[in-house]
C-alpha cells in the first residue's frame, strides 16, 4: 500500500509539473510565428533574432537556432534539426514513468493481494471454524488490488492527456522548423538573384544596405539549397 501511495504521489508530481512545462513551451506560439514570418519575408533577421531572445519557449529555441544558423553561413537544416530533437526530448521527459506507473500499479496491487490473502489462510489454519477469519481478511486484501487499479487509471488519464499535448506541441515545433527553413531559403534566392542581377549590371543595380545580411547565401545551405 505505501508503494502505491507513493506511485499516486509521483503521478500527482509529474502531472503538475508537465503541465506547466507545456504551456510555458507552447505559449504564445501562433503569435509568435506571424510575427516571424512576416519579418523572414522581409528579409529583417536582426528583428527575427530579437523576438526569438524574447520568446524562451521551445518554439522559440527551435527558431533562433535555425536563424543564427543562417547568419552565421552554418547549415541551417542541420541547426533545426537539432533543435527539435533537443526540445522533443526535454518535452518527453518524464512521460514514460507515467507509462510505467500504468502498468506496475495493478501489479502491486495484486501482489498486495496475494500477500493478504496468504496471510487470512494463515490466520483461518490457526483459528478453525471461524469463518469470519478468513472472510474478513480477503475482504482487506482486495482492497489492495482496488488500489492499484485505482491508481492505474489515474496515471493513464495523465498520460494520455500530456501524449496528445506533446503531440501538439511537437506539431508546432515542426510548423516551426519549416516557416524558418522556407524563409531563409526564400531570402538565400533572392540574394543570390540581386547578386548576379549586380554582376550583370553593377552601376544599375547598386546592392541595397542590408541591416543584417546572411554571410554567405550558397554556404548558409551547404547543399540543401540551390540559388535559382
């Protein structure tokens, strides 16, 4: 009974801290992502990068590394890539002792079972003709069992709950990774084009003063991406 205590406690523990953790992972995310994707269309990566230090979030996380990628003439698919599965993996942190506590509480409870009732077998050899004895002490017994279902069931309804808010919120993640990719490789073409439209005619087309240019457009895919 004092392993399932615990075990109710535990869930109790995880599930609050879940569920703060994922709404401080998710929140403000849609605002978040208009507001970068405008400033990627734009071309302003300095703001990009201002709103990203802003939101710590993981959406946030996942975005900055993305950005700094590109400005930086880093790989920026690999960047994001790592991002996610560092975010994913703090997101699933936790969840699989909330699977674990599904299946061990029944199991403790039955074994709590077994035990009282080898006890009450015990008791009904040494005090014969009793049958109360015996009764009484499956009764206690089963009580064990009811526990740990009960137990069980609270841990499953956890545990479903957070493995669809980690669904969602790894859904964003990934809206995430491809509002940065396709805008950075939409500025990436465009650089490239004002750079040959220069070559081309360089007293016409004067290159326009960039507040915060990606270093290298050709290099800042390492061959992800291809300046058409």
């Amino acid at each position: 009974m004092y392993l399932l205590l615990l075990s109710s406690i535990a869930v109790a523990a995880i599930g609050i801290e879940r569920f703060r953790f994922y709404h401080y992972a998710s929140s403000n995310a849609e605002d978040f992502l208009t507001k970068l994707s405008d400033f990627l269309k734009r071309g302003d990566f300095r703001s990009c990068i201002e709103i990203c230090n802003r939101e710590e979030s993981s959406v946030g996380f996942v975005a900055k590394s993305g950005i700094d990628a590109a400005v930086n003439g880093e790989n920026v698919e690999l960047s994001l890539d790592t991002a996610f599965a560092e975010s994913a993996m703090e997101l699933r942190a936790r969840l699989n002792y909330l699977s674990m506590i599904v299946t061990l509480a029944p199991l403790l409870g039955l074994l709590g079972t077994i035990s009282g009732m080898i006890e009450s077998f015990s008791i009904f050899n040494l005090q014969a003709g009793q049958p109360l004895a015996i009764t009484g002490g499956i009764g206690e017994a089963l009580i064990a069992t009811a526990t740990g279902l009960c137990v069980a069931i609270f841990a499953l309804i956890v545990h479903t709950y957070f493995a669809q808010k980690l669904d969602e919120i790894l859904a964003i993640l990934e809206k995430t990774s491809a509002i940065v990719l396709g805008g950075i490789q939409k500025q990436i073409m465009i650089q490239a084009n004002q750079a040959r439209n220069q070559n081309q005619n360089p007293k016409s087309n004067p290159k326009p003063k960039e507040d915060l240019d990606l270093k290298d457009p050709i290099q800042a895919g390492e061959g992800y991406y291809e300046a058409t």
